[in-house]
C-alpha cells in the first residue's frame, strides 16, 4: 500500500511541476508577445500593440511550458 502512495505522490508532484512550469513560461511569452505586436504594429481583435499581444503570447508560452516539460518529465512513463 505504501508504495501505491509513493507512486501516486511522484506522480501529482510531476503535474504540479509541469503546471508550475507552464506558469513560468507564460510569463516571458506575454513579455514577447507584447513586444512583437508593439513593434511591428500588429491588429488582433481590435486592439493593437501589447493589448492584442500579451494574452496571444501568454498562451503560446503557457502551451510550450506545458507541453515541453511534459514530455521531459513523463518520458519514462511514456516509454514503458
């Protein structure tokens, strides 16, 4: 029973690592997605310039964080 526990605890411990990393990725792709649609004046909904860009860039990030460090810490598992 105990290592039924440790096996479930590694696991919800590897989804919260991933979350918190797709957090921490958000964070610098609504910095550049900002940026872009700032500098190069980009229209999206209707808004222009970081208004349109920070959400866009933010998603994008948080899909990246997510999905790579999904793959990183899931690898073995995936490959049994």
């Amino acid at each position: 029973m105990t290592s039924l526990m440790i096996k479930l605890a590694k696991i919800v411990l590897r989804l919260l690592a991933v979350l918190l990393s797709g957090v921490v990725c958000a964070v610098p792709g609504f910095i550049a997605g900002s940026m872009i649609f700032a500098i190069f004046g980009f229209e999206f909904n209707g808004r222009q310039g970081y208004e349109a860009g920070g959400p866009i860039g933010f998603i994008l990030g948080a899909l990246i964080g997510l999905i790579a460090s999904s793959v990183l810490l899931f690898r073995k598992r995936i490959a049994k």
